[in-house]
C-alpha cells in the first residue's frame, strides 16, 4: 500500500515536473492547434504587408539614389583670360546667371562674349558656363 502510494506519487512529482516538455505539446493538440494555425495566419497578412513595406522603402531608396545621381554636377570654376593684357584669373560662376560683362582685374577692360556665346566664360574662360555645361537654355 505505502509502496503503491509512493510509486503514484513519484509519478505525479514526475509528470509535474516534465509538464514543461509536454504542455505545449498538448495544448497545440488540443484545439490550440487551430487558434495557432489562425495565429500564424494573422502573421502571414501581417509578414505581406512588411515585405510590400520593405520593397516601398527601398524602392524609395532606389529613387533616391538614382535622383541623387541622375543630378549632373557643373564646374563653376573657370580661369577667364583676358584677351587685352592675357591677365588670367579664377573666378567662380553663377550658376542661375550668366555673366555677360567682365571687368578685367588688371587692366579694367571690360569684356563682352564673342560670336554666339552667351556669357563671358564661355568666350574667355577655359571652362563653359554651368547652363552650358547641363545642355540647359541660357539665358
Ligand atoms: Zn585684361
């Protein structure tokens, strides 16, 4: 009697204590099955959503990077020469205008553009003007 009292005892301390193991594996056969399979559904709409998320981001991304390149960089400095006393000087375009007169540093003549140039640097300076260089309308 003790014997067997014991034995149904060490079996119960036994199942309780490896209740951890089975548990969830009798909770997921008992019905839980279907509230997970419902659950991992609701992930799935939701993992969709993510990933359409994800390749909206780098789409973005993408467009960003592609704009950000597509953006054609000018030179604005350009070494204009003066064709009276050959005095060469760096100077810094304007990007949103050109520059139709230019007083030389040196011997103040002021210089026009020549032929159908449209800004001083274009006829003097060794690097076009910035419209010229995007292939832009000048003014
Ligand atoms: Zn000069």
């Amino acid at each position: 009697m003790n014997h067997k009292k014991s034995l149904i005892g060490s079996s119960i301390a036994f199942m309780i204590a490896t209740s951890c193991c089975w548990l969830p594996a009798l909770i997921v056969a008992i019905g839980g099955g279907s509230a997970l399979l419902g659950f991992s559904q609701g992930l799935e709409k939701f993992s969709g959503l993510f990933i359409l998320m994800g390749l909206m981001f780098l789409g973005y991304g993408l467009y960003q990077y592609k704009k950000k390149n597509a953006v054609p960089v000018a030179i604005l400095q350009s070494r204009i020469t003066c064709p009276e006393c050959g005095h060469a000087k760096l100077e810094t375009m304007p990007t949103d205008a050109c520059q139709y007169f230019y007083e030389c540093t040196n011997c103040k003549v002021v210089l026009k553009p020549t032929g159908n140039d449209c800004c001083v640097y274009c006829s003097y300076g060794t690097v076009a003007c910035p419209p010229i260089q995007l292939d832009q309308a000048c003014c």
